[in-house]
C-alpha cells in the first residue's frame, strides 16, 4: 500500500494551495521520506475562513438526523478503509500496526458515537411564574470553528475535534500536525466523501504559529479547540481572549501512578507496563510517576523490570513489534537529558537507558529507581519510554506527592482497599483517575484536565457541549 496523497482541503476541494512552501514528512522508523507537504498561504486560510461561513450556514441548518446519516457514511467509509489508514498512521507515526488499529476503531467509534448524540441537544422548558409566559432554553452551534492538534495520535487527536465539531453543528478548519498529516486526510477525504458540505470541514497545514495566529484573530471563528503542549496553550488562550472566543485546552499532564501495597503488584505491573510503553510513551496520559508503597517497591519493580524487559521494539510495520521509535531526533535527545539529570540526581538506571540502533529514533524501554522529587523527570513531562520509579510511605503521603505538581491530566491507582479508593476518587487533583486499570478514554467519556493541564472536555456529552451555546427565549401568550 502507497502513503496517502498530501493535500488541503479547502471550501470542498483537495488543493496543493497557492503557498511555494513544502516540507517532507518523514518516517520516524527508517529517516525515508513519505511524502510533501503543502503549506496553506495567507490567501488560502482566507478563503477557507469565508467558506467556513458558508459550511456552517449549510451544515447547521440540516436537522441533526442528517448529519448523523453523513457521519454514519463516513464511519462506514473509514471502517472500509481502516487497515490502509492505520498503515499510513503507523508509516508516519511509528506505533505498531496493532496500535494504529485500534486507534482506528476509536476513530470510527467517535464519528459514530457523535453522530447519534448530536441528535439529543436537549433544551428544556422551564415552568414559568407568570401563566402567559413560556420559557424555552435552546441548544445551538456555536459557530465556525478551527483546532489545532500534536502528533502522537493522528487519528485520535483528529477526530475528537471533527467528531464532536460535526455532530454538535458547527463548521470546522482543523490543522493537524505536520508531522503526520497523512491520517488527518485520510480521516478528512471520508467525510467529504460522506457528503459534508463544502466549508464544514477543511483541512490546512503551514507553519504552526502563522496559521493559529491568522486564524484565531478572524472574526469568523467562533470556537478554538488544542491538544498540544501547556506553554503553547497559554499562548492560544492569550490570543483567543482578544475575541472572548470559546476555547477547549487539552494540555499536557505528568501522571502519577500510586501502589498500595494491598495492590496485586504482579497484576498492576503488567497492566501499567503496556500503558506505558503504549506509543513508546508519547501519550499525554501516559503514566509517569511511579509512586510505590514502602512496603511492596522491590517486588513492584522487580515485577515492571520483567515486564519491560518483554516489549519488543522495531518498525511498527513488522510482525510482532510492541513499541515503534520517537517521533523526531529531538525526543531522543530529551531522552538522554532526563536519564543523564535522574542519575546526577541520585536516581539508578536498572533497565535500558540508551539509543536502540543507528536508524530511526528508537530508545530502549527504561527504568529508574529511586529517583527524587527534584529530579527533572520527576516534575517535567518526559513524553517517552522512560519509567521513573519512587516511593511513598501511607495514603497522605502518596496523595501529597500525587497532587504536588500544577498540571492535573490523568492519575491511576492501584489497590483493593475500598476506602483507599474513596479517598484517591474525593482527593485526587486530576481531570481522569484510573484505579486498577490505565482505560479511561473511550468515545462516551469526557476527556480532559484540570489547572495546567487545561480545561474543558473531549468526548461524551461533555464534548459535544463545548461546542454549543445556550439561547434563553421567553414568550408571552
């Protein structure tokens, strides 16, 4: 199968835009080049802006049966075509075949799961104190809307924004990464084939700064949705507030993994292990604080070691590959600088630790223990295979450590105490909490964080609410 043809998609039509910029899109497991990127010029994100007016003038006005018909096609035209997207993820990506597989069920199951609930924006009538009054709360569209999405799940990040965008009415100018556009079109040429009208959906691409800035400042855009870093995102948030613009901020996390010694530790290591080494660890719910009991740290570690010892890395387009490379040479990079500041620190490395081969970006999975709370690792999201492994004496002390840093995404738990768990669900600082299990994304759930890790949610009602305003009508009979 051939790599996905790279394109725009601007007011109905795939384009290499007007703009003289390209850039390579490079496979992260063997340094070839995929493909060429076009930029969008100032022209372009014009134009897509003026269509994306029309888009939502068409897409809005159709009842919500009939979007969710054209979200069904595209979910049965993304489920015929799902072994060839998920080949143009991994190619781009680096995960697993398998991972990109599932990844492409989530995708499908989102457009599904959206289109049918866009169909219950329930309003209510609310009883009114003077007889001739009748009192109406409405959900609407908010408007034309754009997002901006990281690399690490091209189909995932994607879809959260067409999905919930689509399925709540609005028109969308969505800009995924450059990185790995390849899945963004494949997913975008689905739903124009499906039938969204031109302008409901476009897809752009150029240089990140100049298209968020461009974008954000027009006056068509009514809504902002981000998945990325939380420096970036404060930067997004300061431009939209020019505008009071909606915003939805998927930021980053450092999640904290606390085991109770009442824990199973043989169980929690094997189902914390795979999350972790999910994507080689670029997840922003990624598990990155190991924080043990006292009591049971040497046999949880012994327990991890074996079960990371067990990931087999390579291309993820081979048979029996677990674990892909890092994205770029930069993150192999910050990998050594996070493992070279742990051991300065006192921390010891006891599995892995180094660069896998001299093609591609692979890291060996790798475990440190004893690593302190000042350690860069400790208080910096890592976004890699690198486990970090310390320890915490009772419930207070594992909280305490737990809610210590200001970003708040996702925390899991593992323990068979009832009350434990009551105390972790009452006083965890944290968007999502797991207790023994690592699933807490799924179509119907709300997806998101707290503090710095952002605001808002993605998926379940939640999402589709970002998307919506509220119109109060009074009338007197």
């Amino acid at each position: 199968m051939t790599y996905e043809t790279l394109e725009l998609l601007i007011d109905g039509e795939w384009t290499e835009g007007t703009s003289d910029i390209r850039e390579d899109v490079i496979n992260p497991a063997t340094g070839e080049v995929l493909g060429v990127l076009p930029h969008a010029s100032t022209a372009d994100l014009d134009r897509a802006l003026a269509a994306a007016e029309r888009g939502f003038k068409a897409w809005s006005s159709q009842s919500a049966y009939a979007r969710q018909q054209v979200m069904e096609k595209a979910a049965q035209i993304m489920e015929a075509r799902k072994a060839a997207i998920a080949e143009t993820c991994t190619k781009e990506m680096g995960k697993p075949l398998n991972e990109s597989l599932i990844e492409m069920d989530f995708v499908i199951g989102q457009t599904r799961w959206c289109g049918e609930e866009g169909k219950r924006a329930y309003g209510r009538m609310i009883p009114p104190r003077i007889a001739a009054h009748r009192q109406l709360v409405l959900r609407e569209p908010v408007g034309p809307s754009c997002a901006f999405v990281a690399w690490n799940f091209p189909g995932t990040n994607v879809i959260r924004k067409i999905a919930h965008a689509l399925g709540a009415g609005c028109s969308l100018i969505i800009k995924p990464s450059e990185e790995t556009p390849g899945t963004a079109i494949a997913i975008a040429r689905a739903f124009h084939e499906a039938g969204v009208p031109a302008g409901a959906l476009q897809v752009v691409f150029g240089v990140p700064a100049e298209v968020s800035k461009h974008l954000i400042a027009s006056p068509v855009t009514r809504k902002l949705s981000f998945t990325g870093s939380t420096a970036v995102g404060k930067l997004l948030q300061k431009m939209a507030a020019e505008t009071l613009m909606r915003t939805t901020m998927e930021l980053g996390g450092h999640a904290p993994v606390m085991v109770f010694d009442d824990a199973d530790i043989g169980a929690a290591a094997k189902a914390i292990a795979g999350f972790k080494f999910r994507n080689a660890g670029q997840v922003c719910i990624s598990p990155t604080r190991f924080l043990v009991q006292n009591k049971v740290y040497g046999d949880f570690v012994d327990a991890f070691i074996a079960e990371a010892k067990a990931v087999n890395v390579g291309n993820g387009m081979d048979e029996g590959v677990t674990m892909g490379p890092l994205i770029a040479e930069r993150r192999v990079d910050a990998m050594d600088g996070f493992i070279a500041d742990a051991k300065s620190s006192g921390g010891s490395v006891v599995l892995g630790g180094e660069r896998m081969g001299n093609q591609g970006h692979f890291f060996e999975p790798t475990v440190l223990t004893d690593v302190p709370k000042s350690a860069r690792i400790m208080n910096e999201e890592p976004f890699g295979p690198v486990a970090p492994i310390g320890r915490f004496d009772d419930l207070n002390d594992g909280l305490e450590e737990a809610n210590r840093l200001e970003v708040g995404l996702a925390a899991y738990a593992f323990t068979t105490d009832g009350n434990t768990a009551d105390q972790l669900t009452n006083h965890i600082n944290a968007g999502m909490l797991g207790i023994n299990t690592p699933m807490i994304s799924l179509p119907e759930t709300p997806f998101g964080g707290v503090d710095e890790s952002g605001f808002g949610s993605e998926g379940g009602i939640e999402g589709l609410e970002a998307y919506q305003r509220t119109r109060f009508v009074v009338e007197k009979r």
